[in-house]
C-alpha cells in the first residue's frame, strides 16, 4: 500500500481562472483524467496554474481543489 505524505507549499501560487485563459491554446495545458470528465459548466470554474520559474508548465487545478486548498494573496 501506499504511504502518502503531507506536504505544506512554501511559496505562492501563480493562477489565472479559466474564463481568462479563454482564447490561449489549452493544448499547452495539462489536465488530469479525472478533470477531463468535469461538465464544460464545471471546468469552466476553474483555474490554470503556471510554474512560477518555467512559464511554459502550465495544469488545470479544478474550482473545488481552489476553494479548499488557496486563497488570493
């Protein structure tokens, strides 16, 4: 079995919502399998995240993970 651990961020999170990103290419995207099975309606809440030190890293964080897990600085 596997023994995750917690972990706590040290530092910020660079995000954009979704409906901002409309227009960009979201091939650049990654998205979870798990994601991918979200209603339009449901993704479209939704943020993109970019590494900070690489601006090309760019993933899907859904608007449930967001609300529980971050807060605007």
């Amino acid at each position: 079995m596997l023994e995750f651990k917690q972990y706590k961020r040290k530092g910020l999170s660079e995000m954009i919502s979704f409906k901002e990103f409309v227009g960009e290419d979201i091939s650049t995207v990654s998205v979870s399998e798990q994601d991918k099975l979200l209603s339009n309606e449901e993704f479209e809440q939704g943020y993109i995240a970019r590494n900070p030190k690489n601006h090309n890293d760019l993933w899907y964080v859904a608007k449930k993970y967001f609300d529980d897990n971050l807060e605007p600085v």
